[in-house]
C-alpha cells in the first residue's frame, strides 16, 4: 500500500478502535523478530507448570505460523488505572481483580475491531485474528515494538502515557499499515532480556518482591512469584513461600506498584472494564466464610473465579495466619475440619500460625489425606502417630 494511503487507513483505524474504548492503539509490522528470550526462560523453567507456553513458543517467535501472510499486528491497551491509589486494605487484591473479568469485555470489542477492519481496510473475516492475552503472541514484545510502551525491569509493559495499567490486547492482519516507531533507547525484546530500556538506575521493583523472585532485571521465576503462587498453582502452595505473601490474597501488584513511571497514571474511562469495588471491601473473615453459592454470586463475571472457591480460601487462610487474624480462628477451624483437602492442609497450616495446637492435636485424630497429614507432621502435630496407615492417598 502506497505510504500516504496506507497512514491515512493507519488513523482513520486508529481513530475508530478508540472510539470502541481503547485507550492506546499502535502499529508493528509483523515479522519473525521476537523468541530467543522467551526459549531461554522456558528453558530454565521459569514458567513452573505453565506449559501452555512451552506449546506455544515456536508460534510465538513467528506470528505468520498464527496468520499465514500476516503484515501487521495491531497492539491495543486498555487502561485499568484507578482514580485514587487503592487503600492499604487486609486483604490485599490484584488491580485487575478489582474489575469485571477484562478478557469477556476485551474479547468482545476485538470482534468489533474486526468488523471495523474489514468495513474499513475492505478485508475478509479470514484477513485478520484476534487476541487477549491467552494467544500464542508476544504481546508486550510486539507493544513494545510499536511503541506502546518499553519493558520495565520488573517485566511489565510500562507506557509513558498510563504507567503499569494497561491490559493489552492484539489483531494480527493481513492489511499492511505503516508501522508506528518504537520509544528510544535499546531495541525492544520480547521478553525480558533486554528489559528497562527506560528505567535507568532505578531497580525498585526488583527490592520490593516480597518472595524475591527477579533472577535478572525483566526475568521472573514463576514458580517464586506470588501472583503464580496465588492465581495460576492449583495445588498446595511451598511452605516456604506462604511468609512472603504477607496479606496478599490473590495476585501481587508490589512490582508494578513502586514504579515511578505511575506517575503518569491515569484512571480507566470504564468503557471496556468495570470496576468492582465490593471485592476490596470484603474483610478476610467474610472470605473465609463464603459458601459455593455467595462465591459464585460475588465472583461472577470476575477474574477471580479462575480459582475457584478452594483456590481462594488457601489463599485466604494464609493471608490470615501472616497477619495473626485471630478473629478468624473460628472460621480457619471449620475450614481445617470440614474442607477439600487443599483447604484443610492450608487451615493447618494458619491455626498453627495463630498457636492453635491443642485444636489442631483434636482435628488431627480424624485426618485421612496424606497433604493435610502432611502439614500436621511439618508442625510436629502428629507425635506417635501411625502415618502410613493413616493415609489415604488423594
Ligand atoms: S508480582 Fe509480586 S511476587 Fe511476583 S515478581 Fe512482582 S513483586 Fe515479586
Ligand atoms: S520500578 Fe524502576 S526498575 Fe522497575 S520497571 Fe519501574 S522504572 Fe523500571
């Protein structure tokens, strides 16, 4: 497409993504630039279980392997900032929990975005295909090719315009637009490599992971951090990591939170997210009492779902024995005698915390399932007893 052309179509559709609520729209031209850093991380497992991404990864390197004769990838974000900086409230939720599930919402304007490709750039359904977040594309790479921000030390997509709040979003088509420039400073990478292009000295975020889970600027060890701990492990979190998850009952902003480039923060115009502000005001004693029922009621339509109502109560039950709740102590005991196995082990776990032993020493007489036997013998709470005919394996 001749150059002129080709900037106009650029920002007329420029112009109509964000009229469907996206807060910034950029342009890369869509070539087999990006993957060394990604192989290098898998390669030293720094994605714990998540292997979707190892399956993933050679598409991830080539987007023409997502969309055969695919030209230009189209980044979008949408700010999730908020107007006032959230309260220091026990407990402690991620941002993004604190919206309506941005993937159903995100999703939705992308099927419009297409609609709009095709009507304006005379495409076909097959010349486009879009992504939020779970694709086999590099989205903060390809955002930082087309300058929608740099990668910050701390792994993030920093943009100068909204700091760390942006959820990110992709079309892959077949229109070939002009491509916008990236920032200054070093070539951007696709993962973390070459991170901090625009950070300087700073290191903030590194300092302030509470579980220290940074091996190298932009490098993170999922199976270190608290966001994968509390959000994407689906089974018992290390006993070793409970203690740094502080208050922190799902996700973990710390790594975002300290970083400067939030002074440039917006907050969210709310066309393609919602906040939820009840999920904030729920006290961890509320957490810790809600049923099937009140989670599917509260939760719905939520990232928060993701992990379930046990998910959320191991989590729940370790934010409550880090901060000594001893309000909750009722409620850890009920848990501890009447939960799914991966609730009770964490149970143990903050009764123990709180110097429950005499409760515990009653609970464990009836304890069948070998986790949950598990966290009683790792507090010597099973002295004498005969653990191999004890357990049940679950
Ligand atoms: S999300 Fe939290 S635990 Fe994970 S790297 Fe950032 S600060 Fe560390
Ligand atoms: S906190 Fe500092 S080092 Fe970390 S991403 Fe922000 S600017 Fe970069």
């Amino acid at each position: 497409m001749a150059d002129g052309a080709g900037t106009i179509l650029r920002e007329t559709l420029r112009i109509r993504l964000r009229a469907l609520g996206f807060d910034a729209v950029r342009f890369a031209r869509a070539e087999p630039a990006f993957g060394d850093g990604l192989n290098a991380w898998l390669s030293d497992g720094n994605q714990a279980d998540m292997t979707w991404l190892e399956r993933g990864a050679a598409k991830r390197g080539d987007p023409a392997l997502v969309l055969p004769g695919v030209r230009t990838i189209i980044m979008l974000g949408v700010n999730y900032g908020m107007a006032d900086k959230p309260a220091e409230a026990t407990p402690r939720w991620a941002r993004y929990a604190q919206y309506s599930d941005y993937h159903d919402t995100i999703a939705a304007a992308l099927v419009e975005a297409g609609a709009v490709l095709e009507e304006v750039g005379g495409i076909g359904p097959a010349d486009h295909r879009h992504y939020v977040d779970t694709g086999p594309v590099l989205e903060r790479g390809w955002a930082a090719r087309a300058g929608l921000g740099f990668t910050g030390k701390n792994a993030m997509l920093i943009s100068r315009e909204f700091g760390n709040w942006l959820f990110l979003a992709c079309v892959l088509t077949r229109l070939d637009l002009p491509p916008d420039a990236p920032l200054p400073g070093k070539p951007p990478e696709a993962t973390g490599t070459h991170a901090g292009q625009l950070c300087g000295k700073c290191t903030r975020c590194i300092d302030a992971c509470p579980t220290k889970a940074f091996t190298a600027p932009g490098v993170i060890d999922a199976r270190l951090c608290v966001s994968y701990q509390t959000i994407e492990n689906k089974g018992i979190i290390p006993r070793e990591l409970r203690a740094g998850i502080g208050n922190r009952i799902y996700g973990c902003d710390t790594c975002l939170e300290v970083c400067p480039w939030n002074r440039f923060a917006q907050a969210s115009r709310e066309i393609l997210v919602t906040a939820r502000p009840e999920i904030a005001r729920l006290s961890l004693a509320e957490v810790l009492e809600l049923t099937p029922a009140s989670f599917a009621v509260i939760f719905k339509k939520t990232a928060v779902k993701r992990v379930k109502l046990a998910g959320l109560l191991r989590n729940a039950c370790i934010v409550a024995g880090n901060i000594g709740a001893s309000e909750c102590v009722e409620a850890l005991a009920e848990l501890a005698a009447t939960g799914v196995p991966l609730v009770r082990a964490h149970a143990v776990w903050a009764l123990a915390r709180l110097g429950q032993r005499e409760r515990l020493q009653a609970l464990f007489s009836a304890e069948t399932d070998s986790a949950v036997l598990a966290e009683y013998a790792a507090e010597n709470l099973c002295a004498g007893a005969d653990m191999s005919a004890r357990a049940v394996i679950s």
